[in-house]
C-alpha cells in the first residue's frame, strides 16, 4: 500500500512540473492565478504564486521519494501508480482550478477555453488513469529500472525549471526577491559582468544587457530568483526591455 501511495504522489509531483514547466514557462498559455483580469497589475505576485506551486510539486517528490527509500519490496507496480498519479493531478487540477475556483484555464487567450480545458483533462488525465488502472490488472512487468527512471525524470523536471531558457539574443530578464535594493541589483549585475537596462514599477524585475558566456547562474548567489532571456524567459517572456 505504501509503494502505491508513493507512486500516486511521484506522478502528482512529475504532472504538476509538466503542467508548470510546459503551460507557464515554455508556452505561458497561462500562470496559477492568470484567471484574475488584474494580473497584470501585480507582475511580482504571479511570478511568486508559480514558483510556490513549484515548491510544492518539489516537497510532493520529496515525500514521495522517501517513501520509496522506506519500501525494501521491487517496485514492480510503480510505474502504472504513479500513471495514475499523473492524470488524477490533471483531472483534480480541471475540476478544482479550472472549473469551482476559475484561476485558470489551461489556455486563458483560447476563443473558448472550455474546449482547451476538457481537451487537455481528457489526453492526460483520464487516459494515463484508464492506461494505469488496465496495467494493474495484468501481472506485474519485469524489473526494468523503473525505481531509478521516474525519481531522476521528476527531479529533472525539478532542475529544469531553475534553468532560463536560452535565446542567444535580447536582454537577460530577472525577478528580485522583494528584499533586494537598488545596491544589491547593481551589485549583481557587476557580479557577471552586465549592464542594467530598465526596470518595471516594482523595481524586482530587471532587464540585463549580458555578454555572451557569463556566469548567469551567479545572479541566484546575489538574490535572483528566476532568470530568462528575451521572449523565451519562460514566466519572465512577456516583459521584454
């Protein structure tokens, strides 16, 4: 029963860094709270509330990787739990998100967002249960390294998102933690070598004029906590210098 719940939780966790990673970074179709017509207005709150659905996707695989580490059994039937964790997510997500709380549609600018909705609730979260349920009525598979393969594809897709998404053109974007200044911005920037170009009202977000091969990860050490560039910086994409 334990390694059946772990299962379930590891594919929660693997289904919300696809829908995060996929739906607000790559394709930004939409963010958390994007359901708001006010979004706009508070930049900082949208860029805070994803990275706190992230954190706990990220706890969701940490619990469900000590879980594992607890079972000594083979995990012959991990792979069809956490399948079934997938799609659960997908359907919990569409009904809870989507339709009683409408904080988001899976693509808000759809001419109509419900088709989108039931599309996307029907490909990845009543086929990967169905997919599940029918594979654990069949004897168990053989040993095929399934115990190593999804912790290291969740915790990849947990690693990603730490990553911009590199465009070799336009300004490095970044978002600040609320509690960094002027002085710790300009001293991050002389951290890797750029420039400061603009900021918005808020003063956390900043434009970056950055030479090619700087060390961007180094703006994490000085209070960054996302970075992108240009029209391909993920959450980040829509504000541009």
């Amino acid at each position: 029963m334990r390694l059946h719940s772990a299962g379930i939780l590891l594919g929660i966790s693997i289904g919300g860094f696809f829908d995060g990673i996929l739906l607000h970074q790559i394709l930004q179709w939409h963010h958390l709270f994007s359901g708001f017509e006010d979004w706009n207005a508070n930049v900082w709150f949208v860029i805070m509330t994803d990275g706190v659905f992230h954190l706990a996707m990220f706890a969701a695989l940490i619990v469900a990787l000590w879980m594992l580490w607890q079972r000594n059994e083979r995990p012959g039937r991990l792979a069809e739990s956490a399948l079934i964790g997938f799609g659960a997510w997908h359907v919990v997500d569409a009904v809870l998100s989507h339709g009683v709380l409408g904080i988001h549609r899976i693509k808000d600018a759809a001419a109509n967002p419900l088709l989108w909705d039931l599309g996307w609730v029907a490909a990845f979260g009543i086929i990967p249960i169905v997919l599940g349920l029918l594979a654990l009525r069949r004897p168990p598979p053989p040993m095929r390294g399934v115990l190593v393969l999804l912790p290291v594809a969740a915790v990849g897709m947990a690693t990603l998102n730490a990553f911009p998404l590199v465009d070799p053109e336009g300004p490095v974007i970044v978002a600040f933690a609320p509690t960094i200044g002027f002085a710790a911005v300009a001293e991050a920037a002389d951290a890797v070598g750029a420039s400061l170009i603009s900021t918005d009202a808020s003063g956390h977000i900043w434009a970056f004029d950055m030479p090619d091969g700087s060390d961007w990860w180094r703006l994490y050490l000085h209070g960054a906590v996302m970075v992108g560039r240009g029209p391909a910086a993920g959450c980040l994409g829509w504000t541009e210098a």
